[in-house]
C-alpha cells in the first residue's frame, strides 16, 4: 500500500480541501487506496489533526506520532464497495481500538433540510438538545453537536445529523424522482473500544425510536447492518463475494 497526499477522483480531493480541511481544522488528509477508487469507500484516509497532535502530546510522543485513520462511505445504496475494504477494515479493528462510528437510518420525510425548518427540525430532536447553539443547519444538513438525553442512551452520542441523502447524491448520479423525500439520520458514537468488545445494539435501539418517529416508519430492515457485522467479524462470509 503507498500513502498518498490525494486521489484519482478530483471530487473527493475537493471535498477534503473545502470542507475537511478547513472546515474542521485538519493539518493534513493522505490517503491509501483499499478498493473501489470511484467513491470514499475505496480509500483509508490518514488525518493530521488536532486530535491527534494532542494525543501524542499526552503520551509524550512527537505531534506527528499518532494519526485519525477513518474507513468512510460503507453505506452507500448507490455505489458499489469492494470486499477488499472490508477484508482490511477486518484485519484492522482486530488489531487496534475504534474511536468512534457512524450508524445511520434511512427514510422518507417531508421536511425540507433548510433553515427556514430549523425550529421544526429542532422540536424533532428536542430530547438531544442542551442548548440552541449545539444546533445548526449548514446548506441542507441539520447538526446536533454535543446531543445528550435522560431519555436515551446518549453518553456515547458525539454527534447527531440529518441531511438530504437525494440532494448529495443527485449532484453525482441521476437519481429517480421518487428518491426526492429521501433523508438520513446519522449518529456519531465514541465508541473507545475493539469492536467485538463494544455492545451498540442498545444506542442503535435509541436511534431507531427517533428514527422512527421522523420517518413516521413502523420497522426498519437490519439485513444490511447484520451483513456488514458478519463481514467484519466472519471472514468466512467473504466466500464468493466480490463487491456489495
């Protein structure tokens, strides 16, 4: 594997230098090819941050010590993901602790992700909410930062979203017009643990109660979440697979 300061595909090298970089104070993004170049999944990315400059500080290392690496884009209905990025995230979560990971909930809703809606989606949300300045909505993406709750299991949530998944994949691929209500609920839990030692089945359980009262859905389909566990915990699911 060769590190690399960017990629093949210009979209995601714009992507990390607009929003990553300076939005979120990144010192540097490199990354490893792992599979499917045409979209995130296909790419380790090996972050320079703030985070990591203060872990090696703590542990009396050099700045450059310690590094974020992220596995991005596994759940992405409209593209197709290597098994080669799972059989290396596999490899990967055996060997060193999880920070933290993503669980998302697909669905249909009505309301639009824009700041006109910012008080309607912030009564949606409400329980996750200490203050109105964790909350903001960013072109058509609605952010909870810091969420907590008596109601849920929220002590591991590090942040909250939902966006318009038909907006951000229309730009990239002609999708059809019944996708247009299409939204995702995306939640950020620190997780500090190997994989196998973490039990998230009860914080997915909480977001699936929110999840579906703002889809108004009665069940949500866990074949793919089970699917994506096996992959990484079983490599005898690897078996015939090429891509999923």
């Amino acid at each position: 594997m060769v590190i690399q300061n960017d990629t093949k595909n210009f979209i995601i090298n714009n992507y990390f230098e607009i929003k990553e970089i300076k939005q979120n104070r990144d010192y540097e993004v490199r990354f490893v090819e792992i599979g499917n170049t045409k979209n995130l999944s296909g790419y380790i990315l090996i972050k320079h941050n703030l985070e990591s400059v203060s872990i090696s500080k703590s542990r009396k290392k050099s700045k450059s010590h310690y590094s974020e690496v992220i596995f991005a884009g596994l759940r992405q209905p409209t593209k197709e993901i290597s098994l080669s990025t799972y059989t290396i995230l596999s490899n990967f979560i055996k060997r060193f602790k999880i920070s933290d990971m993503d669980i998302c909930f697909d669905g249909f809703s009505e309301i639009d992700i824009s700041k006109r809606n910012f008080y309607k989606l912030s009564n949606e949300f409400q329980k996750y909410i200490n203050s109105f300045k964790d909350a903001h909505i960013e072109k058509s993406t609605f952010y909870i930062n810091q969420p907590s709750s008596v109601l849920s299991d929220a002590d591991r949530f590090k942040k909250v979203v939902v966006y318009d998944k038909y907006l951000k994949e229309n730009r990239y691929k002609k999708l059809d017009d019944e996708l247009q209500r299409w939204k995702r609920l995306e939640v950020t839990i620190k997780v500090s643990f190997k994989f196998k030692g973490f039990n998230f089945d009860e914080y997915i359980q909480d977001i699936e109660i929110t999840a579906k009262k703002f889809f108004n859905a009665s069940s949500f389909s866990y074949e793919y979440l089970n699917l994506q566990n096996k992959l990484l915990t079983d490599k005898r699911t690897h078996k015939g697979l090429i891509s999923l």
